[in-house]
C-alpha cells in the first residue's frame, strides 16, 4: 500500500483501511471513517480504498516524526552519560 507521508484528516474515503503496525504495533488493518476515526498518520500505510485528506503535520511535527525525535533523544543522553562515566 501507498505510504501516508504526513498526518491528517480525512475528508472524503472509499472503504479505506489502514496499516498503522508500525506506529501501534497492531497488526489488524483499521478503518478510517469521516464519522467514526478520521486520523490518518505518517508512516502508516492503505492497504483498501481510497480517500482525501488535509494534511495537519509533517516531518518532525508529525507523530512519526516525534516519535524519531525521541528516539533520537534518548540515545543522545546515553551518550552524554557515558562520556560522564568516562570522565
């Protein structure tokens, strides 16, 4: 399935069902609806369907993006601690 690059809402979809394992870790698809769950993230992928969104984030903005930045964090304070250590 094409690769969600940005987060957002959807305003218009066709049956769509979405790939959110690796954000969530679920491996079930989910469905996105106008009613019931809008969200699209980045880093998800359609698997059925089809839709439109409006993009409400990108890059570091974006929950995928976050997500990294933290990632990132983390390992700047281990290495900051071992340099302590080091010392």
């Amino acid at each position: 399935g094409d690769l969600l690059p940005a987060d957002g809402v959807l305003i218009q979809g066709n049956d769509l069902k979405i790939d959110e394992s690796a954000l969530t870790g679920e491996s079930d698809h989910v469905r996105k609806s106008l009613d019931k769950d809008p969200l699209l993230l980045s880093g998800t992928h359609v698997m059925e369907g089809s839709g439109r969104m409006v993009v409400t984030a990108v890059g570091v903005n974006s929950q995928s993006g976050i997500i990294f930045t933290l990632l990132g964090a983390a390992g700047d304070d281990e290495d900051d601690s071992r340099d302590k250590k080091g010392d």
